[in-house]
C-alpha cells in the first residue's frame, strides 16, 4: 500500500479558514435571497437556493446555523415559509411544522437548554 504525504492528507481535510467563512456568508445570503423570493410567491427559486446552500455546506464542511437549519424541511430541503409552504403549530412545548410539498411533519422542543 502507498504512503500518502502530508500534505495530500491535508488537502482531503478540512478547508482554510477564510473559504468557511466566505462559506458562512455565502450561505447567509442565500436563506436571505430565498426569503424573498418566498415572498414574492417565487417558491422554484427559493428552494433552490436552499440546495445551493446544502451545497457550499457540505463541500466546505460548514455547518448551517441553527436558526437557518430550521427553515427548511430535513425530507425534501425546501424553503419553510410559515402560511405559505408549511403549516406551524405549538403544542405541549413542541413546534410541530407540516411541510406543504412531501407533507412530513418535523417537530421541535421548547424547553431547557
């Protein structure tokens, strides 16, 4: 078996750190384009700005944060956009969210940190 060098080990890592954090801000903008363009009833391009920012996540090995990761569904990434393409309900110190588009329902807890 071949000896792998140093430096080809490193590059199979993780990236600098200034390409995670353009990652972070570029992932940022995206949940913010996507957003608006809920908004504007545009729901084709907002989902795909959600996958762009799976994306850059998943190759730059950047996590989404918290508050982003619950805007979209774990089932089917699309954007959440409460009344529009899910429905929010709070329960017992649960929000439950039921995706419109593969019908699923996420739940959260309220409660202790």
């Amino acid at each position: 078996m071949p000896q792998k060098s140093k430096a080809a080990e490193q590059n199979r890592r993780k990236k600098p750190k200034w390409q995670q954090t353009i990652a972070k801000e570029r992932i940022e903008i995206l949940f913010d384009e996507a957003a608006k363009q809920a908004k504007k009833k545009n729901l084709d391009l907002s989902n795909r700005y959600v996958k762009l920012a799976r994306k850059i996540s998943m190759r730059y090995q950047v996590r989404i944060p918290k508050h982003l990761k619950r805007r979209f569904c774990k089932y089917c990434y699309s954007y959440l956009q409460p009344g529009v393409t899910c429905r929010q309900r709070i329960k017992d110190k649960i929000i439950t969210i039921k995706c419109f588009s593969c019908k699923r329902i996420i739940r959260y807890p309220i409660g202790k940190r």
